[in-house]
C-alpha cells in the first residue's frame, strides 16, 4: 500500500499555529488506528536550529491558546533535542508529545540541508557532469528525501507508517519557499490519487466586530498559483466562525463549506483535536485519502479508540481543575516564553496529572541581582515578591554569564527556605555552585563559562567537547544515567521505578502505538535490588567538576545518578527538602501528554502538596480517571 501524504501550510501569517494543527490531525488519524509519522520543513538556511538564538525570530505553536502570554513578532522559540542528538525545530516536539512517536533528525528538513546535499553530491560527480539546478535537482532531492523518510518506522510496531503529516514553515508565497512548494507539488503528483491531502491554514480577523474573509481568499489564490489546491481550508479566527465567513470563503475559494474548517481560540492547545473533530474532519479525511480500504490492525483500531475516550478525559479534567500550582520559572529567555516551550508543556503535563490549574510567574533572573536593587527598585521588589509567593521555583537550561547570580540567588532561596526546586541543565550548575559558595565555604566558586580564570572552577568545558566548533559539538542526544548505590532515599528514584509499575492493570510500554524504547523511564535493571538505569535526552557542554563531589557529599548534597563511567554528574538531591532536584539531563524532552516527566511530575506534584499521592500511587494522582497509554499517546 502506497504512503498517504497530510501537507499542512500556511497563509497571511506566520506563527499561525501550523504545529499544533498538524499535531492535531495526527491526534485524529492514530485514534482511528493508523499509524502516523511527521516531517518538518523549515525554509532557512541553517543546517539546523542549534545555533539559532531562541529570541532571533518567532513562530508560536501557542497562538491558538487564549491564555498564552507571548508576543506574536517573528521570534523563533527553542531548540528541540531528539534521541538521536539532532537539534532541530520546536515543532517536532509538538509532534513527539501529542503522538507519542520517536522521530530522528532527518524528519526536519531544512533548505541549508538540502542545498548542502545537493552541492555535496555535485561535487562528487554524482550529476554526471550535467548542469545541476533549482528544478529539477534540489525539488527532487527534496521529494525524494520526503519519501524516503516517510517509509521509517517511528513507534513500537515497527511498522512502516500509514500517513506521513508534512509541515510547511513559513507563509506561502515567501521567496524562499518556492522551490519547497515545487517540490510538494511534484509529491503530489507522484503519490497518485488518494493519497495526497493539503490542509492550508489561513487567518480570519475580526475588525469593527466582522469576520473579514479577503485574506483568506487571497491566500488561497496564492497557494493556487504555486500549484497546489487545498483539500481543507482551517480559518484561525478569535471567535468561532460564523456560518456567513465559512459559505463565504467556501463559495470563493471552490470549495465545498464542510471542506472549511473553524478553529478558533481555545484555554488550551489540547482541545485542537476536539475541535477539528466536531467539525467533521475525520470523514473528510477518510473520503479524500480513501482510509477505508487500509488494513488496520484489530489491536490498533481498538486502542485508538481508547486514545481518543482518554484524550477527551484528560482535557476535561484540566477543564474542571479548581486548584492552582503556582510555579516560577526563573531564566534568561522569558520574554519569549516559545524559548522554553518544551518546560511549559512538561509543568502542564505534570500540572494535569496532579488534577492542578498552572499558573507560571515568567521571572527574569537579571531581575533578582544587586544591580537591579540600585537601577530599578521597582522590578527588584516585584521579582523577589514573586519568589517569595511561588510554590516551587524552577531554573532551566540556558547559555552565557547574563543573569546567572539572580539564578544563584533564587536556587539559595529554594534550598533555604524549603522551597521546591528544579534545576535542568544549567539549572542543576547553578545549585552546585550556590551549594559550594554557601555550604561548603568555596566563596569563588564559579562556572568556566562564566569565568574562565576562575580560582574554584566547579563546573568545567567537558575535555572532550570541542572549543572551536560550535554547531553539533555539544553532548547530543539519549544517554544512560545511573543511579547510585547511595539513592535509596531519592524520591526521583521512587518516581523513575514507579513509572516502569503497570498502570491500570496494563504495562506502561506495552501499547502496540507506543515508542518501543521507554525513554526517560526505567531502561535496564538486571534484578529488582539493582539501582535503575534511565535513558534521557541530554544538550550542554559544560559539567560538574568531579573534583568538588566529594567536599559537597560531606556537606549534604548528594549526586544519586552518574553516566556510564561514574564520573560525569547527572542527578544531584537533598536528602532533608521537601524537593531540592537537579538534573544535567532535559527531561522535558521526553515529557509526553499521557506520561510526564518524572522530574516535572515530582516537582509540580511537591509544589502542590501531593508529592505523597505520587509516590504511592506512581502514575495515577488524579482519582477516577485513567490515563493507561493508548496508540502511543
């Protein structure tokens, strides 16, 4: 059976919410028991996004969320880590957490990829001395990388995928997209009748109380004019679309009214599918790719029906949650929430397994230093208010000297006054070298990033990392952590062998949708008196000084999980704190919608008051409601 294509793309503007949309139809076609995987095209040169400032441009996979706060100015947001090291763009997160699929580096494709390829093989003689091309050498390296990507295998069956959802980024008509468009129009034609739907995401603004529909037409002239015609026209629109703008944009735009789909501002990203659903979406979707004549497995189309029944389950209970967990995340890059997107979702994830509202208080660390006290008072007050009235404080990863004291000072404030804490990555130096500098009496205790001639360097540049080269020279990808003899008391251990416990009855890693690898859970453990080992995605360049471990042992903090070797620091825990945490991993990375991350779900749960329910209930705090995995999700 050929691979069906999904193309999602957008018009009129960027950060349009292409992602979700994507994510969302990906939701609706698992549910009904295919199996689904994702590629990203990204129209920029770089090779990837591991050098892209997360503040240089912008496009949220939040802009159908009412309550997200972020600006919509053409910033680009974080960097994603998949298992395989490769950084790539946002929007594969977006993907791995609402489908629950393990995706490598080859499903982001970007223009600098396949520039690089294309001159790659001219120079290899590999065009046989022909005159290599726009069209048709780079649009059919790029088909052709499409295709062959498609047929991997991304979940537990190790099957080749039904459907391959393919997002365009960028706006139709953009220069740069040109030969990426060509190159979708050639798939079009190549994948046949049947087997080929593009939805196109368009925008509907409301002025003086109207639903406008001339940028939506425009749009669509547009994409018709680069060759593709749109099966589903999807309308992000404030409000809910009028019957009068959907017979409207259908009758101009040649399209059939139900083939216009409304998708309007919703609490949160994970009522899209409800929506999409309501809609109608799914019997188009079987009409246009003809999914009735698939072969689906009994077990699949059994389990995603239970997906979807739990999917409802889960955003009606985020719907009905009464309590808030308030949590402050304290780093350099929160005037651009998108820079910590994959955070976000983890405390959300983490935040509705606890039956909680979240509510994040966006700190900026400059805000809590000295400095700040004498040029504004004003913001050094508001800032530590803030500390003072969160209920666990979280420092994330980051990069640089800025703002790193007033992440040592809220770190200070955490572990002294009980308060939860999570520290990822730099978040987890920070509370070394508060640690050092406060208990331990190394007053110059500093990073080597920060200070390279530093007396008491107690985090370093890992000797085998390159100081030359900075694109894809970090420590990338899935490792092993260890944890040690000495974690017995952990209660991230507890979490870690609590997720690998059956749920519901039924073993969490046993769904047929499933990623075959548990990552982040519990990966190999040769009796049940062993320590566990955990696999978890892993992005920096500097660590701890193996030289300060033991001076800090003696003074009470203790590192409970090591790599391989024993001498690279991965977890560090305070024995007597109600959560003091520190992770070299990110675990966000693996955070998933049914299954959060055991380091968000204990610090959430600690900062709520229910770190007991999650310890001795493992993955069921929330009464009477299952979240037993289901197709993957």
């Amino acid at each position: 059976m050929a691979t069906k294509y999904v193309l999602v793309s957008g018009g009129v503007i960027s950060g349009i919410g292409k992602g979700i949309i994507a994510s969302s139809l990906g939701v609706l076609l698992k549910s009904i028991g295919l199996k689904v995987t994702s590629i990203k095209i990204d129209p920029y040169m770089n090779i990837d996004a591991g050098l892209m400032n997360p503040l240089e441009y912008f496009h949220s996979d939040s802009a159908i969320q009412q309550s997200c706060n972020t600006e919509n100015d053409d910033r680009h947001g974080e960097c994603f880590v998949l298992d395989d090291g490769g950084e790539v763009d946002l929007d594969l997160g977006n993907y791995e957490r609402y489908l629950n699929i393990t995706l490598t580096r080859k499903n982001n494709i970007t223009t600098g990829k396949i520039y690089q390829q294309v001159i790659e093989r001219e120079r290899n003689g590999d065009y046989r001395g022909k005159t290599v091309q726009i069209v048709p050498h780079l649009t059919d390296a790029l088909r052709e990388w499409i295709q062959e990507v498609a047929q991997v295998p991304v979940d537990s069956t190790r099957e080749r995928p039904d459907i391959c959802i393919i997002e365009l980024g960028g706006t139709v008509g953009d220069i740069e997209s040109g030969p990426l468009i060509e190159a979708l129009r050639s798939l079009r034609r190549k994948a046949g009748a049947n087997n080929f739907l593009h939805c196109h995401v368009s925008l509907v603004p409301i002025i003086n109380q109207e639903q406008k529909t001339k940028p939506t037409q425009a749009a669509i002239k547009d994409v018709r004019h680069a060759g593709l015609s749109p099966d589903i026209i999807a309308c992000r629109c404030s409000q809910t679309l009028l019957k009068s703008a959907t017979d409207k944009i259908a009758m101009y735009c040649q399209v059939e009214p139900e083939q216009v789909i409304g998708v309007h501002d919703v609490p949160s990203t994970y009522h899209v599918p409800l929506v999409l659903e309501r809609q109608g979406l799914i019997p188009i979707l079987r009409e246009v790719l003809r999914l009735d004549a698939l072969n689906i497995a009994p077990s699949l189309l059994k389990s995603g029906a239970e997906t979807w029944e739990t999917w409802k389950t889960l955003t009606d209970t985020q719907d009905k949650a009464q309590e808030t967990v308030k949590i402050c995340l304290v780093g350099k890059y929160v005037s651009l929430h998108d820079s910590y997107l994959s955070v976000r979702k983890s405390l959300e994830h983490a935040s509705m397994r606890c039956g909680r509202k979240l509510e994040i208080i966006w700190l900026d660390s400059t805000d809590l230093e000295e400095e700040t006290e004498t040029a504004s008072p004003t913001s050094y007050n508001k800032a530590w208010d803030q500390i003072r009235t969160a209920s666990g404080i979280l420092v994330p990863g980051g990069f640089g000297h800025r703002g790193i004291e007033g992440m040592i000072r809220a770190a200070k404030w955490a572990r002294e006054k009980k308060v939860p804490y999570l520290g990822i990555c730099l978040g987890m130096q920070i509370a070394v070298i508060e640690f050092c500098r406060t208990v331990c009496g190394i007053k110059d205790a500093q990073s080597e990033e920060m200070d390279h001639l530093a007396k008491d360097k107690v985090v370093i540049h890992m000797p085998e990392v390159s100081k030359a080269t900075k694109g894809a020279s970090m420590r990338l990808g899935l490792r092993n952590t260890m944890f040690q003899a000495n974690s017995r008391f952990s209660k991230l251990r507890a979490l870690y062998e609590s997720q690998a416990v059956q749920i519901n009855g039924a073993p969490a890693a046993s769904d047929p949708g499933s990623t075959a690898t548990a990552d982040g859970e519990v990966a190999a453990k040769s009796s049940p008196s062993d320590p566990p080992v955990i696999s978890e995605r892993h992005r920096h360049r500097y660590e701890v000084n193996p030289g300060y471990v033991q001076i800090m042992a003696q003074n009470g903090l203790e590192f409970i999980g090591k790599d391989e070797s024993g001498e690279r620091m991965e977890i560090l825990e305070l024995k007597d704190h109600p959560w003091f945490v520190g992770v070299q991993y990110h675990p966000e990375y693996l955070s998933r919608v049914l299954r959060p991350s055991m380091p968000y779900l204990g610090f959430v749960a600690a900062a709520a008051g229910c770190l007991d329910d999650a310890l001795g209930k493992g993955a069921t705090i929330v009464t009477g409601t299952s979240y037993g995995m289901a197709n993957g999700i």
